[in-house]
C-alpha cells in the first residue's frame, strides 16, 4: 500500500449506492430468476464508470467499483463458487435469522433501517424467502471470467482520472465460514480452509492484475496466500 507523507490519502468503505435500474436485475439475479445478461453487462460497466468518477471528482484517493456487479458483499458465492447450492429456508425460518436475537430486539428501527437499505441496494438484507445458500459439496472457483470482468471494468472507468491508488473488494473465507451452514466438510476448520483455498484464486486474480491494489474484506486478519503477503482491509 501506498504511503503518504504529505497529507493522509482518504479511501472509503468499498460498496457504494447502485442505480435504480441495476438494482431491479441485481434482484432479480440475486433470487436466482433469469435476467437479461447483455442489459446487466452494460448497466454495470456504466455503474463503475460512474461511480468511479464521483469518486475522484469528490477527492477520493483510493478507489474502488463500488461492488456495483454485486448484490451484496457475500450473494456472489454461488454465481463464483463450486460446492454452494441455494436450498429453501426451513418452515418458520423464512424472515431473517437475526430477529430472534437480543440486540436486534432491542433496537429494532435500526434494524428494519438496516434491512431497507439492503433491500434498496439489491440485496436480500438477510431475508430467508427466496432460500438459503448452503455448502453440498467439495468447495472450489469458477468465478474467474466474473472476477476478470470486474477488474476490466475498473481499469476501463479509471482511464484518464486522477487517483493514487485502486483497491477491489473481496470476501474473506471466515466471512463465508461463519454466514453459509456446512453441510459438507467434517469440521468447521476444514471448512473454511477450503473456502480459503478456493478465495486464493480471486485474491490472486487482484494480485496478478497490480501489486498495488489492495483487498478490503470484513473480519480478515492477515489472510496468506502462498508466494503473496496481503495488508488486512477494514470495513
């Protein structure tokens, strides 16, 4: 990463606002429902371009795709992973899981505000109704012409605009571990070594493409990959 001695160089979150007409296909595609696949390519490739503008045009310094092509930080799993099927959520369990805890019951505006920002952005918010994505078998990637065409897009949108520096957003295997049920491996430790295993291939992908860009992903803490050392993103 970048280091600044004149002044702090300012980079952000990573996900950024989609625009409306993108985000009715990320439903859609998010639900697993078909989709115009031509009309998505275009609306995402245009939602990049733009957000990336804004982001120099407000002074950003570090920027990112904004995650524009994803429905949410972790629905992409079953579009660029083997090993994940999306399965109906048991009866009683369709609404979202976290409503039976104390800290959701204790402050449920903010919540139901949480859940109709993800809801705008696309994704599910956490809402079981249309299935659960669930690991059924051996965990490997398949996602690197998606991961591809996300970095093209950033490379294309940042053509020509002034910037430091460029990072794109990736998960981190404990992330996906902790959030999708295993039905697979004999332990949890298997699990998400797996999962890491297979992220390796995306990580990579990013790493290949500029040994500047850095990954930003929630609860990762030094992640390796062999031959490659990582600074831990925040989120």
């Amino acid at each position: 990463m970048k280091r600044s001695t004149e002044r702090i160089l300012t980079t952000h979150v990573g996900s950024l606002a989609r625009p409306n007409a993108l985000i009715s296909i990320l439903r859609t595609k998010d639900q697993g429902q078909p989709y115009d696949h031509e009309t998505y390519a275009r609306l995402v490739r245009d939602a990049v371009a733009d957000v990336v503008r804004k982001q120099t045009e407000a002074g950003i310094d570090i920027v990112t795709d904004g995650e524009q092509g994803k429905a949410s930080f972790f629905g992409y799993i079953v579009e660029r992973f083997n090993g994940f099927e999306r399965k109906p959520a048991p009866p009683g369990q369709e609404g979202n899981p976290r409503a039976a805890g104390r800290e959701y019951q204790a402050f449920p505006d903010y919540y139901a505000w949480s859940e109709r920002i993800a809801e705008w952005a696309g994704g599910r918010g956490g809402d079981r109704r249309h299935g659960i994505d669930v690991c059924t078998g051996p965990v490997s990637y398949k996602g690197h012409a998606a991961a591809q065409t996300d970095i093209e897009n950033l490379q294309a949108a940042l053509k020509g605009l002034p910037h430091e520096e460029v990072f794109m957003p990736s998960i981190a295997p404990s992330y996906i571990a902790a959030t999708l049920p295993n039905e697979f491996y004999r332990t949890e430790r298997e699990y998400e070594h797996a999962v890491a295993d297979a992220l390796r291939e995306e990580y990579r992908a990013i790493v290949v493409c500029s040994a500047r860009w850095r990954r930003c992903a929630p609860t990762l803490r030094a992640q390796r990959v062999p031959g490659e050392t990582f600074r831990s993103g925040s989120s």
